[in-house]
C-alpha cells in the first residue's frame, strides 16, 4: 500500500512536493501524462485498468494530504459507488437526507433494485445517526452537505458507531484535505469529488476514495478495476496540477467566503445565510471543533424561486452554473435540479473563487437589488 507523503511537512508543502518520483538527472520535473493501455512485462503495472503511473502521482499527493493511500476514479460518483460496492447485498447504509444530489439518486436506485436498505437521517443530529447505524454496515456522511451546509459531527459519530461494526465514510469535497481530515477524526473512508476544489479549474471530472487500511485500500483498488470507472491520464495530470495550488486557492476563497457571508447576512434582499464560519450558523461548534477553516461554500436564501432565477441572472462577474470549486466564483438556485427537492425554492448555492473579493461583493450587491 502506497501510504506516502512525509507527514513531518505541512500541508502546503506536501501539496508541492508529493508525487514527484524520482530525481534522476535530465530527467523531467512532473510526472509525465503516460497514454497507455498496456506496459512491457517485468514491471508493477501490467494493464491501464489497473494502473497508470500519472494516477499514482496524484494519489501519492492527496493520499499524503488525507494521512492515508488513495484510489483515483474517474469521477466523484465513481469514487462514491465504488465504495458502495464493497457492501453486500442487502446491506444497511445509513446516509444524509440532504446527501450529494447524485449520492441520493444512486441510492434511490439500489433500494429500488433490492440492492441496499438506506436510512436518511439528519446529518447534524448525531443522536439520530447513531440510532440509524444499529445494524448498519456503513454510515455515509457528508460534511458540510452540498448544498444545505449540514454539519456532523465526524468524531462522535465515529466513536459511536464503532462498536456497533459499521464503517463510516465522510464525502469530503466541500472541506479538502486542508480544512478537514476524515481519517484523523475516525473515518474508514474519505470519498472526494476531486472535479471540484482539489482539480479547481471547472475542466475535468475526477473522483478518489482515501483510506488507512490496507485491505480496504486493495479491495478498492479491484473495484475499480473490475469497474472501470478509470481516471484519463490527462485528467490525472491536470487533477495533480490543480492540487499542487489548491492551498492558495483555498486560502484566498475561504478568506473572501467569510467576508461575503457576513456582509450577505446584513443586506435585507437576504433572508437565511448558511455558512458554518458565522457564529450564528447552527453548525458552526462542531465546524470550529473539527475543521481548521470554513471553507470557500456558502448558501443564501432569498424571497422565493423568481428572485432567486432573477439574482442568479443579474451577475456579471460571477457564473450562473452548476458545479464548484473553481477559481471562478459561481452560483445556482439548486431547486431547478427536479431531484433536489429537499432544498429551499429559494436558496442559491455560491462557491466563492479567487476574484477580487470587492468586485465579487460589487456584483452580488447589485444582482440582489434584482430581487
Ligand atoms: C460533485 C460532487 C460529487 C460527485 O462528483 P463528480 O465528480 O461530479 O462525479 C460528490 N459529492 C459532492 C459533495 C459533490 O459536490
């Protein structure tokens, strides 16, 4: 198992320096994009759905950045079935009830097809999550919840459900390995849509599950194999590129995040702003005790639906899009997703870039008078 990274570096050095290989003379500074389906015999890797050596950089990155060893996917929801898939057949998952809109529509599917028991709970009543895992085999949180900004309490949780014999799995892609680590706190399983922050440019999909056990590590390293669910070189070395700024990228964007989310809490057009860095926000002693920073997400809700649709419309700086973690700012009224009925009509979810944070607040400012 590739448990890499020295620990005795910051973070923000290890987002620099891991994955790096070898420093052989003339040779070239970052792992090359390998485009191969097939390797000469006499080497670890064999076939390209097993391995590929551009993979391993980035993994030996974000594994050392998560304290553990990662398994590159093809996509956030590759990484999130593929650990479904370790489950049995029949096995009881419990999960978020504001779950990541493509984690709740998988799961809509398996309990359709007989295939998982799935208990939705609320994410942020710790109670409730422990009474839902009795007989469970896996716990599902998310933290904070995309795009409701539910908080849970990882290590409690944690701590709880032990005994009990089911695994806990903490979708990490709001927080990063820099503001939260899973791992540390109890988790089995650190899941991340790597599409977002950690790749940070909105051009590629690409998903990792993270873990410190050797045998989970090996039994999802055959999912994705027998799966298919393979990253593409290219998006492997492009995901690596991002990781290796995201500490400034994420610094900037969270810093900006709290600004923006306290002067929105102030501006009338705004109703409810959900951020766990305001010591209003219902989640914010658990996020103070188990993140080092807030993050660079934040929600608003505004009157209604229209005024939502109107504010979203009205930006000139900030893109009305869907997905996050860009260093363009970008925001959505996430109810036009049929699916996502569990969110207000009138909330819009905003990941916060890396723009002028004056220009930003100019902008939103003035589309609100939209409202
Ligand atoms: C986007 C997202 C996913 C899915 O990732 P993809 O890369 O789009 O497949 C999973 N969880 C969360 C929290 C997300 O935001």
């Amino acid at each position: 198992m590739a448990l890499t990274g020295d620990q005795r570096l910051h973070p923000d050095t290890l987002a620099v320096v891991a994955g790096r290989g070898e420093r052989a003379a003339g040779g070239p500074l970052n792992v090359p994009v390998s485009f191969a389906s097939a390797y000469h015999p006499g080497g670890d890797a064999t076939y390209a759905r097993d391995d590929n050596p551009t993979w391993s950089a980035f993994e030996e990155a974000l594994g050392g950045l998560e304290g553990g060893a990662a398994v590159a996917f093809a996509s956030g929801m590759g990484a999130v079935t593929a650990v479904m898939e370790l489950l049995p057949a029949g096995a009881v998952v419990v999960a978020p009830r504001d779950a990541y809109t493509g984690t709740r529509w998988y799961f809509e599917g398996a309990v359709a097809r007989g295939r998982l028991e799935v208990r939705l709970v609320d994410i942020t009543d710790t109670a409730a999550v422990v009474a839902g895992a009795q007989g469970a085999s896996l716990v599902w949180l998310e933290s904070p919840t995309n795009p409701l900004m539910g908080i849970a309490d990882i290590a409690t949780i944690c701590e709880s459900v032990r005994a009990g014999g089911a695994a806990v799995a903490v979708d990490n892609t709001f927080a990063t390995p820099l503001l939260q680590r899973p791992l540390d706190l109890g988790a089995d399983y650190v899941v991340h849509s790597a599409t977002k922050f950690i790749a940070g440019h909105s051009d590629l999909l690409a998903g990792a599950v993270v873990t410190a056990d050797s045998d989970r590590w090996e039994d999802l390293r055959v999912q994705r194999t027998v799966l298919g669910a393979v990253l593409g070189p290219m998006e492997a070395y492009l995901a690596l590129r991002g990781l290796r700024t995201l500490p400034v990228r994420l610094a900037r964007a969270q810093a900006t995040a709290g600004l923006l989310a306290e002067r929105l809490a102030d501006h009338p057009a705004v109703t409810r702003v959900r951020y766990p860095g305001l010591p209003g926000d219902p989640g914010h002693a658990v996020a103070a005790k188990q993140m080092s920073g807030f993050g660079a997400m934040l929600s608003i809700e505004v009157a209604d639906a229209d005024a939502a649709e109107r504010i979203c419309a009205a930006t000139n700086v900030i893109v009305h899009t869907t997905s996050l973690g860009g260093v363009e700012t970008t925001m959505e009224r996430r109810r036009r997703h049929a699916r996502e009925d569990y969110t207000p009509d009138g909330l819009i979810r905003v990941s916060v870039g890396c723009e002028h944070p004056e220009d930003l607040w100019a902008d939103l400012d003035r589309a609100l008078a939209a409202a």
